[in-house]
C-alpha cells in the first residue's frame, strides 16, 4: 500500500475581492512585498501566471539565511484558481503541490490553500509555519491596497 503524502490546508477570509487577492499571488511587484515567513526581505520575484509558465522567488529570512523557490503553474483560472508545483533550489527532488482556491464571499474572498506531496510531516510542519507567517504579510498588504483604493 501506498502511503499518503502530508499536506496542509489553510482557509483564510480577506476584505479584497478575488483579483486582488489573486494579483497579489501572481504580480511580482506584490509577490515581493508579502512572500516569506518574517520581515526579511524578498530578493527577487519572477512569475508567468499562465499554464507551462514559471515562477521563482528568492527572499531572506532575518536570520540571514537565503531562500530560493521555484515552480510551474500547471493551472491558472484568472481571480480563481492557480495549482503549481514548489521546489526548493536546494531540494528539487523534494518537490510538492500548492492550489490555491479564490472564492467571492461577503467582505472578500475566501483562500482555500492547500500545500500537498510534502516529503514527510517535518516538512509539512516547516511550510505550515511559513506560510501563516507569509499570510500575516499578505492581509497586511492586502489592507493596505484596499485602503489606498478609498
């Protein structure tokens, strides 16, 4: 038998409607201001939102360790849906899913996140923590962009 690969799944609410929320994950320029586990900085951030096209982000934790991720999209529904492959530089044989869900709901939109294929649950851990801290920055960013639109 085949034993089932960890993954993690995190729903968050955020007050922007959905293509906010989806050019947030798919505009470099705003990739740069929320990716990352703390308030190190983004290096760089590339993405080509489309089936076949590729992303790479490289950002610093304040521990001043460098970190280099790398993907395909391997679906892209605009203000939807975007499903692409994560790969550390470092690990590419480690490689994993993440699907990301958009849904209007009132206030915003509803982010159905899931990060599946983990290597093992020590992984899965690691991620958890990073994305919920990346996510802080993403509402935070989120809010920002809202406030600045009244």
């Amino acid at each position: 038998m085949i034993k089932e690969k960890p993954s993690l799944t995190i729903v968050r609410h955020l007050k922007a409607p959905p293509a906010r929320v989806y050019a947030a994950w798919t505009r470099p320029e705003l990739i740069a201001r929320w990716w990352g586990p703390d308030a190190g900085p983004v290096l760089s951030a590339e993405a080509d939102p489309r089936v076949g096209g590729r992303f790479r982000v490289v950002f610093q934790t304040l521990d001043g360790e460098t970190h280099d991720v790398r993907g395909e999209y391997q679906e892209v529904e605009a203000d939807r849906k975007l499903v692409f492959t994560w790969e550390w530089v470092t690990m590419p044989e480690r490689r994993s899913l993440v699907t990301i869900r958009l849904r209007p709901v009132d206030e915003g939109t509803e982010m159905n996140f899931t990060h599946s294929q983990f290597f093992d649950e020590a992984a899965r851990d690691g991620h958890q923590a990073g994305w919920s801290g990346s996510f802080e920055k993403l509402d935070g960013l989120i809010a920002e962009l809202e406030s600045a639109d009244d």
